[in-house]
C-alpha cells in the first residue's frame, strides 16, 4: 500500500466517485439553463453505461466504448427533445417516461452480457510534475484521463454558458424564450441542441460508472439513483458547472465518511445515519443556499421546465 | 420606405387584419391609430416578420420582401418596440444587447458594446448604463434599452407598439426628443398610440384603422384630434370635463393613517374620504404607493396601522371579502394576474368575484358575459375566449364589467383607460360619471393628470407614500399637481 | 389550436410510456412463456422467482444458473420459467398465487423475505411444491434449502490471510443479519488457520447491490490499511477498488476472476444446480417430501472458486486439505475453542457449534474489528 495518509486517499477516493455525477449534473446544467429539465437522466446513464460496456467487450477499446455511452445517452435525450420541445409534453412527464424506457431498454440490450466482466478499461494517469506537489499532487492528478476530461468539460461548460454568444443566447433561452425568439433565436433548435448534450454527459456518466466503478452489467442495480443525485446537484450548484464539481466531491466526501469512521471503528453513530448522511448533507446545503436571500433561486432559469409557444399572447 | 399592401391576418374567430395598405416614407413619423383590438399590434408584428400574413405582402424600399422572423426582418432594418418589453431581466442591458447579434465574435467582448451603447445614447439622448441589470432599471429605462437594441442592429425603421403609455409626462418627452433626432437622420418611425395629443404632436401621417381595416390616411397637418377620433369610432366623442352635478353626500369611504406594505409599494399615514356622489382623484406618478393603498383599502395586504370604514362598516384589517361585503369594488392596474385569470373564458372571469352557488351555472354566465361584450363592444370571437388572447384594451372592458356590474357602493379604479382607444375612454369616464350621479364614492387612482382633473370633484397628490396635497378638482392647474407629484411643494 | 396540440402530445407520452414497460417487462423473459398454454403433456412446470435480476453475477444469477443447468438436465420432462424483480412480504404473494394457479407444480423462491407468502399460498395450494431458500418456516407441501457457506468462507479467509502481508483483511459486509455474521466469523476463523495474528475489519454498506456505495466501502477499508477484501454483495465494485490499488480481493456468489484478474484470489460461491434436479426428480417420481435441506459442499451446493495460481502453494494445500476434511466431515468451520470479541468462550475446546447457533449468529469472533448493530 502506499504511504499516503487516510485524508488524502479520501478526497482522491472522493474525486473517482463524484466524476459520473460532474458529467452528468453539468449535463442537467446545460438542458436546464435552456430550460428543459431532464428527469431521464437516470435512463441516460443506464443507456450510456450498457452500451460503454457493449462497445469495449466488442472492440477492446475503453475510449470507443466511452464515446459510445455518450452518444447513446444523447440519442435517448433526443426523444425527450422531441417530446418536450417539439410536442410541448409536459418535461416532468416525459422525463420519467424516459427514465422507464432508459431503464426498461438498457434491461433489454444488456441481456446478452448479464454475468460477464468488462474486458479492458482505462487506468490511473500521473501526470509528471503535477503528481509530486505534495497532498495536492496525490489528491488531484493521480486519477484517471475521464477525471481530468471532466474537469475540461466543465471549465468548457462555464466558458461557454458565460463568455460566448452561443452562451448568451443559450440563458436567453432558458430564461425568456419569447425575447430569444423576439431577437431571431431559435428557442427549438436551441433547445434541442442543449437537451442533447445534457444526454451526451449523462452517457459519459453512466459510461465512467462502468469503467471506472464496476466492471460488470446489473440492469438499473449498475448507477442505483445515481441519476437522481445529479439532478438535485444541478439545484444545489446553483446551475453553475464549476459549483457541480465542488458538490460532487462534497458528495464523494459525505460518502466515503460513513465507512471512514465505521474502520476507524467509531461507532457512536449507528451505520443506518450515516448512510443517510450524503442525502441529508445534499438536503440541508440546498435548504441553506434557499434560506439565504441572495443566493436562493439564484440561477434557476425562469423559464424552467415551460414549453415555449410563439403564437401564444 | 416601408410598406404593406393588401395584408390580411386571421385568428380563429377574428380577422385582426383586412386588406390594409399604408406607406411610409424616409424620415417620416407615422402614426397606427385604431380603437382596442383594431389590429395594430398584429400589423405591426406582421411588419417586423413575427407574424406570416395570410394574404398581401410587405414592401421595403419599393421591392416586395418575404419576412420569415424578427431575425429576418432586422436583418432589413426593421426594429420593434413591444408593448412588453423583450429583455431577459436577469441580463445587463449589454448582454441584451449582445443576444442573437451573430456580428459579435463567439467569444464575447461586452467592452465593445458597451462603448456602443454609451454612444448610441449620447447621439439619440437616450442615457443607460450599459452594465446594469434590466431588473434594475425604470420602465423609462427598459424602454431606451429596447430603442438601443434595435438601432445597435443598424434599424432604418423603427416600430414603437404604445410606447408612452408606461412613461411618466417628463419621459415622454425625452423620449419625443429621441424619436425627432432618428426622424431627423432619414429613419422612419411607426408609432402606435391611443392618445390623440401625443400623435398630433409627434408624427408627420396618421393611418387610422377599425375593425382590421384601414379606415382613413392623413397628414397630421390635415387634420384635428377631433377629426382623428371621429375616425377612429365613427362619430363624435366628447373627453370634456364633467363634474358632479349634486353636492356630494355623507362619506362612504374613510381611511384615516393608513400605513400598509404591498410588494415594492408602500403608503404611510394617508387619511383620504370619499363621499356619496363623488370622485375624489389620486394624482401621483406610479410607484409612489397607489397600489399599497388601493390594496389596504380592500383588504388585499392587512395593515400596518390605520382604518378603513365602509358605508360605516369597519373592514380594517378584515380581508377583502370583509370589505367587497361592505360594498367595495377594485379594479387593478395590473390586469391580467391581480384582475383575471388569463387562461380561463370570458365567462368564467366575470364569475370569479360572484358569491356561488356550489354548483356554477355556466349558461347564465354565458349570457351575462355576452351582455357585456355587448354594451362595451368588447372585441373577441365569443364568451369563451380566454382573456390572455384579448387585445390590450379589451381586456381592461372585460374587468370593468365584471366589477362594474356588482354595482359597488364604492369603487377603487386604478389607471382605468390605460391602454383604451378613445371611443372606450369615454365610455369608461360616462360610466364612471353614470355612477357617481347614483350617488356612488368613487377613488381613481391614475397618473394621466388630464383624466384625474377631467373626472375628480377633489383631487389628492400622493408622493413616495405620503398624501402631500389635496386640492378641488374644478380649475386644479397642471403645473402646481405636476411640482406635488414631484414632490417639489413639499 | 395549441389544445389539440398538448392532448396529442400526451397521447404520445402516454404511448411511448406504454411500449417502454412493455419493453421493461419482455425483458424479464418469464410470464409470457407461462401463457403459452402447451398441450397437458405430463410435464413438470417448475418456477423460480428473483428477487432481482440474474444480470448480476451475484446472488440471482447463480440460482438462474442452476435453473438452466436443470433444464440442461432433465430436458423434456420439464418446463421453467422465471420472475425478476419480485418485491418480498404481502407484495409478492401475488406471483406465487399466479404461478401456482399457471399449473406450476414446484415453485422456488430465492429470497428470505418470500416466507410468508409462500406459506400462506402453499396452504391454499396442497398439490403444488414449495421450496424456499433461506427460510426457516415449512409446512406439509412446502421446504427450505440453503447451504453451509461458511465452509467456503473459511476457505477464502485461509487464502486471504496467506496473500496479506500485514494481516490485516477488510471484510465489506451487506446487512447485519446472521448468514452475514457467519460468513465474516468464518472467514476470520480460516485466516487465523494460516496467520494467528490475522484481523478482519468490517463495514456495513446496507445494501446488496449498489456500486457507487460497495466501492467507498471498499476504499475505506484500504485507506485504513486492509491489503485483502472481501464482500458478501452481489456486485463487483469491491474488486474493482481494489484492483486499483493492488490489493486483493475475495468475490462471492459466482466466480468473478475475470472482473478484477489481478485483485482476484478466490471466493466462496454456490451451485444451486444439482439441487435442483433432485428436487425436480423428487416430484417427477413421486418421492418429494418437505424437508429443511442444507447443503454444503459435501453434495457441491457450496464451492470454492479459486485458489488463484498465484497464491502460494503451500498455503494452496492447505486449504484443500481443510476441504478435504469438511467433505469428509471430520471438521467443521466453527470447531471450538471459538471465543468473542470480548474474549468469551463461544464453543468449548472439542465442540462444534450446532445448526441453530449458526443460524442466529449475533457475535463476531476474537480477531474481528467491527460491531454488529442491533
Ligand atoms: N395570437 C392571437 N390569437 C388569437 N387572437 C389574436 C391574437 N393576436 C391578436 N388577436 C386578436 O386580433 C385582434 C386584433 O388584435 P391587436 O392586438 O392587433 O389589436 P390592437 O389594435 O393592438 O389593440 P389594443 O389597442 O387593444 O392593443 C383582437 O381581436 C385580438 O383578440
Ligand atoms: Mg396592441
């Protein structure tokens, strides 16, 4: 075993576990910011984790099968695009239609590899230098290559949603779709194309939980609600991506605490608490950030969850 | 410059637009006049590419153009000012700006259009701070962001959908100003207004338009206000004063040191009474507490301190139900939400203030709501519209005669003609007069001075809360309300 | 014109929602093969119902194992189906009744939560068997079955103490029920067989199947110095942590070496399938009779996968050596002396504990570090 002390294992340990919740809550980010919520995530990452698995058992190569994942995680999303944007469905409906069917589908195309164990996936990556800056160096940059590709993608998602027009239009959208419209947007096209990439992430999510958690197929047992965690994180990082990363570390930390003290063989906490303790830590930040005044709501696009209709007055 | 030809519009059960032609030509101010529903808003969406015509087709620079959306229609140098404003309140006004332009870079430097908007305001005098947050802003404010967007764009025709009527007198004429210096620059401005003053004053041609058609094209120098109103219903109309023509009677509206809190609004220690047969006016630009006292007089926010008698009845702090059973009727300025529900009919809003039977007689409803579409002309397909697809004026009918037909004892109107063509204006003010020779007390809040010193027996000036003036209404002088609304007298 | 529109849309959620439970449900391949009424021939209908779903490698899967090797087996003389995702207690009654009432004449149910229903359907049900897996309540048509894990589990704490090299093993355990207790007392017993000094610490999940939290387990249990796991979950995350970290690791349920090749030392596992057949011949002849059978790896219900190649070889003979002499039942996992954790004796020297001692476990034996909440 390494020398390592315990802290610097668990933030490392904590990092690895909030990962498919980074991808796939900056997912919920971008679909929410242009304001379609997305209850399917759960599907989508089961989607995004079958076929990862499919695809690598397949082809040999972990990075196919990621792409893969994402790409199906968008197809999926595409359906609730067309639900929810183009026949105005109700969002909180069809998202949890999709879960089913995400689940229900995954369920169906994942038959043939019930019982079996991927048969390659990526591992750790030190990055020279980097890795030798004490506790920083063991926490941050001994993960794996998706870690550090999560990390692009949000400071990606952050530069995109604030510092592009694309950005701009995209929170117009989300917030005001009428004025987008007004202004020559294309609320539809704007919708869809953001929809899809929340489907993209929520994949590559459910893609990092098969490659990087566990190497083997069990139906909606592989994310077990995963999907859900990622949709309250979407809230509880004010839909701000960097915050999604802090939070699903916090989230990977809350975790790992419960098992922490129960091998440090502290048992004054019965073990049933604190395996509520991420849920409820998760639960008391979002009613703190909502009891301060100017941080509640901050973020929550206006137009959240309304389908847009140009003729209406 | 700019020019429709034979363009119709239909909705299901109206014809909005019939056959309309007009012309407008560089460095021209137009004017659409039309009565409520007349269909200048749709006309003017057709302009701008919002809307598809059925038939006809719009001309830019002699040559005919197909407008496939505001994008498009921009794109040519056509800009719209909406009656609501399109801004995404939680943008600063740059960002506004920056939204859809597709000149900018992908990544965005607001630097530059901040510099530009700084400019563009210099040059047409329309000051804003290009890095404050729309919700931070006046109306005034919005409004010259709007003015901004469109001209950032490079607009060479500039549609303003009644743009004074969210203005106080001092803005408009800022914003005249404004208009002038674009008209003055070759570009063409089409102006929607009901107020007859403010089109005389401002624009070079009128078109005036009922039911959909065009009904009359004239220079301004042509014609008179009379003239234009007469066009505009079809026969005469008279906006004279008219007082009370009996002394008023006992008092049936007390409030004695109000003080209440409603949203933004707040009103302290305001003593006001209005008496059998009376209209007692509330003078005041808006935001300086009309709402938290129309609300704490009917009960909509308890108060703070102070009281409130009805016809005798003491309703202080009693809810509104206590003070509608006391024989108080309000009609909102904010009339879609505080007023109706705007997704349910006609029929079913003239129901909601009714005490019901548990089971609801809807073909009785029908037949009241088509008693009022009738004597207020309210234009609408039938009973069972929903209130949101009405025009803006006909909306305000809908709520007038919902609150006009409990034939209240005492009656608070907010702002009750903002928005009405004059046709309706006079039928409001003859209903309200009808009213007070009933021997009703009538409170009408407003910030058009003209109509609270056409139609108040007493005049009260409200200023940031406080009652800072009370005078007769009979020979009340605009200058000395105008200094009080200021609050210069104080 | 937008109203039709919305109730359209609806419609078409309302569709779309409709195919994808039928998909949902064609996935779990069993009732429709139920309705396919084939002519009475004297076949023996025969049914399994999940729990979950055999997709797991775990638990579920093993049964479906020996369901087909069954069908393997006995060929045309029988006919199976199987039900997932059946939720236990009152809720569960209902797909015994329609199985029994389908014309299936034996019926297994695989998880302890199915007793009471199973019963109370047996009772309506006389000429239909029931055999239930983990239970300890039977009746005139109705049995149990399980199996002496524990034999195995030794096995995996004799290989698991003989590839740590501090000792100190990590036990990461599902709920504390006594089957779970056994395994982890066991496990602690084998690897006292090969280092005296061996400790075993444990931490409860409080779950059967759910990765993201099995694999934090795991990790804790790393960070705080174990250099050998093992689990009693379904799911392979335990091993996948500790792939990670060059640790190793001992699977449970089915054989997992591919899922963590390198982590992978062994792992105690089961074959429901000989089992199975029996039973199924039972009725077929006639013979069956309701019994609370345990198995053990006399009779091959228990197994050991593994040793791994790399495990020493001594330590490799060893552990068949302890096998050899539970088949041969000259020894037993839980042969005294045994003391708790708090140094109480527990079985005497020269004693071994009895059925129902192993089947109410409540205490962890000396060397295991972690309680048992009550
Ligand atoms: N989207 C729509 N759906 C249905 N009816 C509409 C729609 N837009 C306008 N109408 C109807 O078309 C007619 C013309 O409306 P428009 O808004 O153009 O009137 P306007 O002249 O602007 O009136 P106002 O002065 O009251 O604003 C009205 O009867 C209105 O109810
Ligand atoms: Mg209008």
């Amino acid at each position: 075993m390494t020398q390592e002390s315990v802290l610097i294992l668990t933030l490392a340990g904590a990092i690895g576990t909030g990962t498919p919740l980074v991808f796939a809550a900056i997912g919920g980010v971008i679909s929410e910011r242009a304001g379609v919520i997305n209850l399917g995530m759960e599907g989508m990452m089961l989607i995004g984790a079958v076929t990862t698995f499919l695809v690598v058992n397949k082809t040999g190569s972990p990075l196919l099968g990621f792409i893969a994942g994402g790409i199906a995680g968008a197809l999926l999303a595409l359906i609730h695009a067309t639900l929810a944007i183009s026949l105005r469905a109700n969002q909180i409906v069809c998202g949890l239609a999709l879960t089913i069917f995400g689940t229900g589908l995954a369920s169906f195309i994942g038959k043939p590899i019930e019982g079996a164990g991927l048969e390659k996936s990526f591992s750790k990556l030190k990055i020279p230098f980097l890795s030798d800056i004490p506790a920083v160096g063991p926490v941050l940059f001994k993960q794996d290559g998706l870690v550090y590709f999560s990390w692009f993608v949000a400071l990606l998602a952050s530069l995109y949603l604030n510092r592009t027009r694309t950005g701009l239009s995209l929170r117009a959208v989300g917030e005001n779709p009428a004025t987008a419209d007004a202004m020559g947007l294309s609320v539809v096209r704007m919708r869809y194309a953001h929809v899809i990439i929340g489907g993209l992430l929520a994949g590559f999510g459910g893609s990092y939980v098969i490659l990087r958690i566990v190497p083997a197929w069990s139906q909606a047992g592989t994310t077990n609600g995963i999907g859900w965690i990622a949709l309250a994180l979407v809230v509880f990082a004010s839909w701000r991506p960097l915050r999604v990363i802090g939070g699903a570390y916090l989230f990977g930390v809350a975790l790992q605490a419960n098992f922490a003290l129960q091998a440090k063989g502290i048992t004054v906490i019965p073990a049933e608490f604190l395996a509520m303790l991420p849920y409820l830590l998760t639960v008391v930040i979002l009613v703190v950030l909502t009891a301060n005044r100017r941080t509640r709501g901050a973020g929550a696009p206006a137009a959240l969850g309304l389908p847009f209709v140009r003729d209406e007055r | 410059m700019i020019a429709a030809r034979h363009i119709s519009k239909s909705f299901p059960g109206v014809l909005a637009n019939q056959d309309v032609s007009f012309d407008v030509s560089a460095g021209e101010v137009h004017s659409l006049l039309g009565e409520n529903g007349a269909g200048k808003s749709t006309l003017a969406a057709i302009l701008t590419g919002l809307y598809q015509p059925d038939a006809g087709h719009v001309e830019l620079n002699g040559a005919r153009v197909a407008l496939k959306s505001p994008r498009h229609g921009l794109a040519l140098g056509i800009g719209m000012v909406h009656q609501h404003f399109r801004l995404v309140s939680q943008f600063t006004v740059a960002e506004n700006i920056s939204l859809g332009d597709r000149k900018q870079n992908w990544i965005l430097s607001t630097k530059k259009v901040e510099d530009a908007v700084r400019e563009i305001g210099e040059r047409y005098g329309l000051p804003v701070d290009p890095r404050a947050r729309i919700s931070e802003l006046t109306v005034g404010e919005q409004q010259r962001v709007e003015i901004i967007k469109t001209l950032y764009r490079g607009a060479q025709i500039l549609l303003l959908d009644e743009p004074t009527s969210v203005l106080t007198p001092q803005e408009v004429t800022t914003l005249f100003d404004s208009v002038r210096t674009l008209a003055s620059e070759g570009k063409s401005v089409i102006f929607i207004s009901h107020k007859l003053g403010e089109v005389m004053d401002i624009s070079d041609r009128v078109t005036v338009m009922r039911d959909g058609k065009v009904v009359g094209n004239t220079a301004v120098a042509d014609t008179s206000r009379e003239e234009l109103a007469r066009m505009m219903v079809g026969r005469d109309v008279d906006l004279s004063a008219i007082r009370a023509t009996k002394p008023a009677g006992a008092p049936l509206l007390e409030v004695r040191g109000l003080t209440a809190k409603s949203a933004r609004s707040h009103v302290s220690n305001a003593s006001i009474v209005v008496k059998a047969g009376e209209i007692v006016g509330i003078a005041g630009v808006s935001g300086n507490g009309q709402r938290a006292l129309a609300e704490g007089i009917a009960g909509l926010t308890p108060l703070i301190d102070g009281h409130v008698t009805i016809c005798g009845t003491d309703v202080t702090s009693k809810g509104s139900i206590a003070a509608r059973k006391a024989g108080l009727s309000y009609v909102p300025e904010d009339r879609n939400g505080t007023g109706l529900a705007p997704s349910l009919s006609i029929s079913e809003n003239m129901l909601l203030t009714e005490d019901l039977p548990f089971l609801v007689n809807h073909k009785s409803a029908v037949a009241k709501a088509e008693e009022a579409i009738t004597t207020y002309s309210i234009k609408t397909p039938g009973a069972s519209t929903a209130t949101r697809m009405l025009s803006g004026g006909n909306v305000q009918k809908v709520l007038l005669a919902r609150e006009l037909g409990h034939d209240p004892q005492v009656l608070i109107v907010s702002s009750p003609t903002w928005g009405l063509d004059v046709g309706a204006v006079e039928f409001v003010r003859s209903k309200l007069n009808e009213l007070r020779s009933q021997g009703r007390a009538i409170l009408l809040i407003s910030e058009d001075l003209d109509e609270v010193r056409a139609l108040s027996d007493r005049i009260y000036v409200i200023f940031e809360g406080k009652i800072v003036m009370e005078c007769p209404g009979e020979g009340a002088d605009v200058t000395t309300l105008g200094l009080a609304m200021a609050g210069a007298s104080a | 014109m937008e109203i039709p529109l919305k109730r359209r849309a609806l419609a078409v959620v309302a569709g779309v929602t409709a195919v994808l439970l039928a998909a949902c449900s064609s996935s779990s391949s069993s009732s429709t093969a139920a309705e396919e009424a084939a002519p009475a021939v004297e076949k023996l209908k025969v049914a399994f119902v999940y729990i979950g779903v055999p997709g797991d490698a775990g638990w579920t899967y093993m049964h479906d194992q020996g369901r087909l090797e069954m069908e393997a087996a006995l060929g045309d003389q029988i006919e199976t189906t199987a039900v997932e995702n059946v939720p236990e207690g009152p809720a569960g009654k209902k797909t015994f009744e329609d199985l029994a009432r389908q014309g299936y004449k034996l019926i297994f149910g695989t998880s302890f939560g199915y007793m009471d229903p199973m019963l109370e359907v047996a009772a309506a049900y006389p000429d239909v068997k029931f055999m239930h897996a983990t239970g300890y309540k039977t009746a005139p048509n109705m049995g149990t079955y399980f199996g002496a894990a524990e034999e195995a589990r030794f096995l995996a704490g004799m290989i698991a103490a003989s590839v740590s090299k501090s000792g100190r093993l990590g036990y990461v355990a599902a709920f504390p029920i006594p089957e779970v207790v056994r395994g982890i007392n066991a496990f602690e017993l084998g690897a006292q067989a090969i280092n005296p000094k061996a400790t075993t610490k444990v931490v409860w999940t409080s779950t059967w199947y759910d990765p993201t939290i099995e694999s934090k387990a795991a990790q804790s249990l790393l960070n705080a110095g174990a250099d050998v796991l093992a689990q009693h979950q379904d799911s392979p995350a335990t091993g996948q942590a500790a792939e990670e970290v060059g640790a190793r690791w001992l699977s449970y349920n089915s054989n997992m070496q591919s899922l963590a090749p390198k982590a992978w030392a062994g792992g105690p596992g089961w074959d429901w399938g000989p089992f199975y057949i029996a039973q199924a011949k039972a009725v077929i002849d006639g013979t069956w009779k309701s019994e609370q059978y345990y198995g053990n790896m006399k009779d091959g219900m228990v197994k050991l996968f593994g040793p791994a190649e790399d495990v020493p070889a001594d330590a490799a003979a060893a552990v068949k050596a302890a096998q050899d002499a539970f088949i041969a039942g000259t020894a037993a996992p839980f042969d005294g002396p045994i003391l708790d954790q708090a140094g109480k004796t527990q079985v005497a020297q020269g004693a071994t504990a009895p059925m129902d001692a192993l089947m109410s476990m409540q205490y962890f034996v000396k060397g295991v570090q972690g309680t048992i909440a009550k």
